[in-house]
C-alpha cells in the first residue's frame, strides 16, 4: 500500500509507555463460557481461578471479566439484580477474592464489567419503582413517562430496542389500571436508569468504591454511551442496531453519545485516582467518527475505549490502512494511546467474519442455512489479522478462545438460542450464541474439559476437538504457540509502546515498522517480497522457499 508518510512516524506514541495500561494486553473472559468447576454446564469463577495460569502461561498483562453479578440472566448477566455480589451460578463474593488474588500473584490484573445504563427488571430498584406513583421518588431512578394517544396506550417516542421491538413497555399501576411506561434500549428486563438522577450517580460511586477496595484494577464500562438521554426524547425513526451501524450521514441519535456523558466519567475518573495502584476505565462505546469516541479518552475521563471501527474495518490493505491512521490520529489529539480489538462476546469471531466476502456487513450471528464461511480461509485471515493487531502501538484486546482459533458456532441449533436478540427479532436476527459457545481445553474429556460433565450450556460443535489446547500446546505451527510467540516478542521489542512509520508497498501490502520490528501484511493475490535480507522473526503462516509473503499472511522480521 503506497503511503504519503513513507518514513515519517505516526503521531499517538510519543515515548515509552508509563502507565501498565498503555501497552497491555487485555484478554476477555465469558465467565460462563470459560471453565466450569461444579459440571453444571455453566462456567464459573472457581473454573476461572484454576484456569489463570493458562493466562500467564499465554502472555497476557490483564484479564478483563464479563459480569458475574447476581441476574435472571435475562442478557447473559448484563442484566445485574445486585452489584455487589456474585451470582451463585459462578460463585460466592469470596471466589471473586480469591480470583483476584490469584490474577495478582500470577502477574496478572483484573478488570471487572459495570453495568450502569440499565439494571436488570428485579433489581430491588425496579421493583421500588413500580411500586410508586407515577412521577415518585423511585420511578424517578428509571425512565418512566406518560403514553400518547387517548389512553396513554401509544409509547412515548418511536425508539426501538437495540435487541428488536420498541423500546418502550407499559406497566400495571398498583391500583391495577395500565399505566405508564419504561425505556428500555435493550430487552424489557433491562430498565434504563435515569442519570439526571443523583441518587443514581451517588450509587455508581459507590458501586466503583465496592469493587475497587476488593483490589480490581479497572472497571469496562457497559454501553457507556447511552446513559444520558436528549431531554425531549425526541422521536428516532431508524432503526437500532446492536452494534456500528451509526452512519455518519444519519442525524446524530438522541439516545446515544449525548456531551452530558463526559461528566460522569469525570467523576468517577476522580474517585479511581484518589486510589492507588493505576486503576483504569474502558468505555464500550460504539461511536463514530474516530474523533467522537476520543472524547472519551481525554485526560480527565476513562483510560481507554474499545476501538469498534478497527473491529469492523474491511480486509482490505486500503481499509486496514486508513483504519489504524485514523485511530492513532484520534488518539493522538487526546493523548491517549489506542486500543485494537477483533473480536468479543457481541461480535462473530474474526476467525470466521473474515471469511464472508469483502464488503459484507457485519452479520449478527450466523445460521445453519447461511452460507457458511470457510473454516481455512478464515483462520488464515484471522491469523494474519491478530499478528498484525498485535504489533501496533497501544493496548490490545483479546477474546477467550481466540488464541485456538476458534471459529464462531455457525450451526447452532435455533433452539438452543438464548440471546434475547434472536426472540425479540421476530426470529430476523439470530445474534450472538455462535460467539458464546464455552472453551475446549482437552479434546478428549467430556465437554472438552470446559468441566467435568458433558453439560454445557450452549452444545459445542463436533469439531471442537481439533481446537482444544492440549492438541495445540508445543506445537510449533499451531494458533496457540502463534499467540505465545507474539505476545512474548512484543513484550521483548516493546511493540505495544513503539512508534508506527509506513513503508512503501504495492496497493493491496501493508507495511510498516515499529522500532526494530518489520511488519509486513500481504492482502493481494500474488506472494509479496520481503526487503532485501530482512530475517522473518514470526509468521503468521508458512513463507514461500524464496522467502515471499503469500496471500493472507502477516510477517514481522528484523528491521
Ligand atoms: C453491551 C454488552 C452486550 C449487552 C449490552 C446490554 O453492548 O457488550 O453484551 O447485551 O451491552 O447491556
């Protein structure tokens, strides 16, 4: 790819990386798609503690942990009844200790998930809330409002549901008669809360105190964008989707990246540096443009926000070109590093999104009569994708069971579904099970060591064997060991604080430098040519006998 900055650096990496945030590599745990303990078929927090030490083993600096909180499970435990406590499913608050010890003596640090845009529907709150009058104290923690039309039996505006269906559900008032109605920008169970409210915010500052005397290092923050609401709710006539999807040519929503956010995260960036130890916010923000989702990274508010655009970019080397010019830049205005993702619990896995063909959109999980991605192609790609994530300057997420490889569950039954988006879709989207399926450790135990029993609580396909990280553990060639070898030599030549400089490159190659690491990405059709005697230091697939780069390969070699 033939860059104007052939040799200039890009901005966004001044100087060595100070803080452990800057360069980390944060891996994400599925609390129950992880390890399982007890053979309930839902993973667990004791299954995670005797796990961590595949953790340390693979490299990673930090774990980041879905919630575990007491739920219906009604959003997979984004739905919290209780945010000071574990739900018996995984566990009792002192596996959650004992957890974070155990990542601490490991070397590892921990970052938990806050859920504050909703809680769940048998939050006590909620239940206080339906209890009142329209317009009490209690309902004023939520969105409640009046219906329109005669009978008030028309919701309030026209939003709809980020999970399908509007946005709005009427109540039964306690004398019996219907009444009035919540927002809920996801499913009915997860009420909105109403952040104009101070007895709100005083609740989150306490829930943040909670967490961060048991000793987490950080907290991921939930749809941190969609706290605060434009005051007229003002009708929104295009429909949600879950993730992306905001054009840039759409008027800007009135539900979503509101400036009133920034506030908030102020001050809880104030609480965390009253602390010590370096604890840090990431926001879950699907904003864009690039500049927009800055904002959340100033210097006086959250640490870091997961870069969805860098998810979403095409693989094609102009796209994954101007994607990580755009993102350093961004950051760079703001002064704060990147994040790189490429895959998570809300997305399909890279190791088969990049299988579908350029261009397609972002599918919302994938079915059995879709058409099917090619398992090779895709981990191919995937391979190429993550060495080339993994040596870009800034922090990097990793999704549990990505260092195997894995695919997403493209034929899961439907009814084993158990997203929320797949029923209040009206069965349209079949959402995001096929990334959820729990982990194979061992290809020949039941459940292939996700736990004791066969129990799982989505099936594992037949072919997860092939998978499993004892067939993969000292097996030089194999997804795992490209994972170890990568994560060890970025720590080794500093890639995650380092400085991005493009080279020169046919259109569809992309290559750079960071600090002595040559990187080079081959998109096209045809073997790409590494410079004349550069020494290949890892691969994220063979090279040709003449030292040529094949199609869908990413090299790092000795600059
Ligand atoms: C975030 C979570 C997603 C959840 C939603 C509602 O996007 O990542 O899993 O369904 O918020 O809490």
């Amino acid at each position: 790819m033939n860059t104007d900055q052939t040799t200039s650096p890009s901005p966004g990496q001044a100087g060595e990386p100070t803080r452990w945030w800057q360069d980390a590599v944060i891996y994400q745990i599925y609390p129950r798609s992880f390890a399982d303990s007890n053979g309930d078929g839902v993973g667990d927090l004791p299954g995670i503690t005797a796990r961590l030490g595949h953790l340390a083993q693979l490299g990673v600096d930090a774990v980041w942990l879905s919630p575990f909180y007491p739920s219906p499970q009604a959003d997979a435990g984004y739905d919290v009844a209780n945010y000071r406590d574990v739900d018996p499913l995984f566990g009792r608050l002192e596996d959650a200790d004992k957890l974070i010890a155990e990542a601490r003596s490991l070397g590892l640090r921990v970052i938990v998930d806050l859920v504050p845009n909703h809680t769940s529907s048998a939050h006590r709150w909620f239940a206080e809330a339906l209890a009142d009058a329209p317009g009490g104290p209690a309902r004023q923690r939520y969105v409640f409002r009046d219906g329109k039309g005669t009978d008030g039996d028309e919701p309030p505006n026209t939003w709809q549901s980020v999970f399908g269906g509007p946005a709005w559900t009427r109540v039964t008032e306690p004398d019996g008669r219907p009444g009035q109605w919540y927002l809920h920008l996801f499913d009915v169970e997860q009420p909105d809360l109403n952040w104009d409210n101070p007895q709100v915010r005083e609740e989150f500052l306490d829930v943040l105190r909670f967490w961060l005397d048991r000793g987490v290092d950080g907290f991921r923050v939930d749809v941190a964008h969609g706290l605060v609401k434009q005051a007229d709710l003002a009708d929104w006539d295009y429909p949600q989707e879950m993730l992306g999807g905001d054009e840039i040519d759409k008027p800007r929503p009135p539900m979503w990246d509101q400036d009133g956010v920034h506030e908030i995260y102020r001050s809880w960036r104030r609480l965390l540096d009253g602390y010590s130890g370096d604890r840090i916010l990431v926001a879950e923000a699907w904003v864009e443009p690039a500049e927009r989702l800055a904002r959340y990274v100033r210097p006086d508010e959250m640490h870091q926000a997961f870069n969805f655009e860098y998810l979403l970019a095409s693989w094609t080397a102009p796209a994954q070109y101007a994607v990580v010019t755009r993102s350093l830049e961004a950051a760079d205005a703001v002064g704060a590093p990147t994040t790189w993702v490429l895959s998570n619990h809300d997305v399909v896995r890279h190791a088969s999104r990049l299988a579908l063909p350029i261009g397609t959109p972002r599918p919302n999980g994938i079915g059995a009569a879709d058409p099917q991605p090619d398992a090779a192609l895709g981990l191919r790609r995937a391979r190429a994708a993550t060495l080339l994530m993994l040596s870009l300057p800034g922090s990097a997420y990793l999704y549990q069971g990505e260092e195997l490889g894995l695919p997403e569950h493209t034929t899961l039954p439907d009814e084993a579904r158990q997203d929320p988006t797949w029923e209040r879709s009206g069965h349209r989207e079949r959402g995001r099970d096929g990334c959820r399926v729990p982990v194979p450790w061992e290809a020949d135990a039941p459940s292939y060591g996700f736990g004791p029993t066969d129990a799982s609580w989505l099936p594992q396909p037949s072919i997860w064997a092939e998978y499993a990280l004892d067939r993969q553990r000292g097996v030089p060639t194999s997804t795992y060991e490209m994972y170890r070898a990568a994560l060890r030599m970025r720590r080794e030549f500093g890639l995650g604080g380092g400085t991005l400089e493009w080279l020169p490159a046919p259109d569809d190659v992309l290559s750079f430098r960071n600090g002595p690491v040559g990187v080079l990405t081959n998109f096209g059709a045809e073997p790409a040519e590494l410079p004349v005697g550069a020494q290949p230091l890892h691969t994220s697939g063979p090279l040709s006998d003449d030292n040529r780069v094949p199609t869908d390969v990413t090299v790092w070699y000795r600059a």
